[in-house]
C-alpha cells in the first residue's frame, strides 16, 4: 500500500473493526463480481453456458443466485454474455444498494446519480420493468454510456435526465429515490487501485456539502410513505454519518433499519470531536474484509410518522 492510501486509512484505524484484516484486504485485487441480469436470463442458464466453455462460475450464495464470481476471468466485459445483456460486471456492494431500496413493482423511482447505471438497471429488475425509474446524470459525456447499458440490459421503463442532483425539479414525488452520490470513493481502493482522479484535500473538505444538499432534496421528493437510500463508496464519517445526521437535524426523517444477508457493520455514533445520532446504528458499513468487495455506506431513510 502506497504512503497516501496508507495516511487515508490509518485515519479510520480506531473504527474499522481488524483493522490489520482490514488492510491486508484492501492490498488484495476483489473478485470478479457480474450479476445476471433477470430481465433476459435465469443464472442457471448464465452459468450453464459459461461453464460449458470453460468459465469457472461460483455463486456468491444460495440466497442471491444472481451474484456471480468469475474465476478464470479478468474482463467479463468482453464475454458474449455481457453483450447479450445476460450478465452485468457489478462489485457485490454495490449491488446491494438496489436490494436495500427494494422498489416495488409498478412504483415510480428516481436515481439521482445513475452513471454508469448498474444500479439504475438493477432498480428496474427489481420492478419487473413496470412503473416508471428516472435516471438522472449531469454529465453529458456520461448519459450516452448510461443509455446504452440501460438498452443493453433490456430496461424499458427508465427515462434519462440530465439536472443537478442538488436542484433536481420538485414538480414530482418519488416511491423510491436512490442518492448514491459523489464520493471520495475511498471504498475502491483494492490491490493498489485508486481512482482516476484522486480526491484532493480541498475536494474531500468540499464533498460534503454537496452530498448533504444532493440528500435533502431527495428527501424533500420523497412519497408520504417513500423509501430512499444514502450510499458512498467511501469509509470517511464527514461523507456518510456526518451527511445522514445533516439529514435527521433539518428534516423529520427516520432511518430504517435492513439486512442484506452479509457480513455488515453499524454506522459510527463518534467520530472525532462529532457526536452523532443513535439512530444511526442501523446504517451500515461494508469493509472489503467482511464483504470481499468495494467498501460501502448505506442508510435507508423515510418520513417520520
């Protein structure tokens, strides 16, 4: 591990639970995750075929036949699968931000930041491709790749938009509203992987308030009996607890508790000099030595009653 991933975790040492565990993880490159795509394919076909050619194919677990692990396969993007739209190279984490928002069938949805749209065409699985999903993305160069993995998947109930997360137009309300927002996307950090264009100083201090301005207004769209999910790929409290709790002290919020069947752990009541909430206990965080995966944030929020 280089010397900046090094500064950035050992921050978080007092909270992260084995913590050695923990970076010997993020040291190691995750598995393959892909998920089969239900709007055109059953995975014991997926698996069959993969098999046949000899694709080493295990389940993530009998609970979700969906998630898959390729073994023998650097870039599922290149199998005749992916570009059939049976399957979906996804991380395991973050498949689960769709599972923990469970839309209903027939529901109206919004995903307020849906490139590069596994999570948009996830949503429109889970509702059976009825009711309507809103996929929202500011930048252009990143619509034309969200509508062509959406079409790929075969999604047919979800329209492109392109606002502000933060000033998206309140003329409707939403059932279900996914605000996976920017991040200093800490959690993709694996086997010496950083982003791109890593986060600076100054942009890791200016994130939050971006994410608590993207999270009021999708609460303030939400149904009288909507759900909605906060979620980052990031460990910093500044950009999950710290944004919930922005959340819980402006609006009549409630958090909800979920299990998702993995290995997960309660959102942080300290952190620092910042005391937080109680409720926020049933947020949850996904370490890569819990989950081999990306490391997550996820609360599920609706209107206090």
């Amino acid at each position: 591990m280089d010397v900046l991933m090094a500064f950035v975790f050992d921050e978080y040492m007092d909270f992260i639970p084995d913590y050695r565990l923990f970076r010997e993880a993020v040291n190691r490159p995750p598995p393959v995750h892909v998920r089969v795509n239900r709007l055109k394919a059953r995975p014991e076909v997926v698996i069959a075929s993969m098999g046949s050619r000899g694709i080493k194919v295990v389940p993530v677990s009998e609970r979700f036949p969906s998630f898959l692990i390729l073994e023998n396969v650097s870039h599922p993007g290149n199998l005749p699968e992916y570009h059939l739209g049976h399957i979906h190279p996804q991380a395991l984490s973050s498949c689960l931000a769709a599972l923990i928002l469970a839309p209903s069938p027939g529901s109206r949805a919004l995903d307020m930041c849906a490139a590069p749209g596994g999570k948009t065409a996830f949503i429109s699985e889970l509702m059976q491709n009825t009711g309507l999903v809103v996929a929202n993305e500011l930048v252009p160069a990143r619509q034309s790749p969200l509508g062509h993995t959406l079409t790929r998947l075969g999604v047919m109930n979800a329209v492109v938009t392109g606002y502000q997360a933060q000033e998206f137009p309140m003329r409707n309300r939403f059932d279900f509203i996914l605000a996976d927002v920017p991040c200093s996307g800490e959690g993709g950090f694996r086997g010496g992987k950083q982003p791109k264009k890593p986060v600076s100083k100054r942009g890791r201090v200016n994130l939050p308030e971006l994410q608590k301005r993207i999270l009021m207004r999708g609460f303030d769209m939400l149904a009288e009996r909507g759900v909605m999910v906060y979620s980052t790929c990031t460990y910093n409290p500044d950009e999950n607890e710290a944004v919930v709790q922005h959340l819980l002290e402006q609006r009549n919020a409630e958090l909800l508790p979920f299990q998702t069947g993995f290995k997960q752990e309660s959102g942080l009541l300290s952190w620092k000099t910042e005391c937080y909430d109680s409720r926020l206990t049933v947020a949850a965080r996904f370490y890569p030595h819990r989950v081999d995966s990306v490391g997550f944030f996820m609360a599920r929020i609706c209107r206090r009653n």
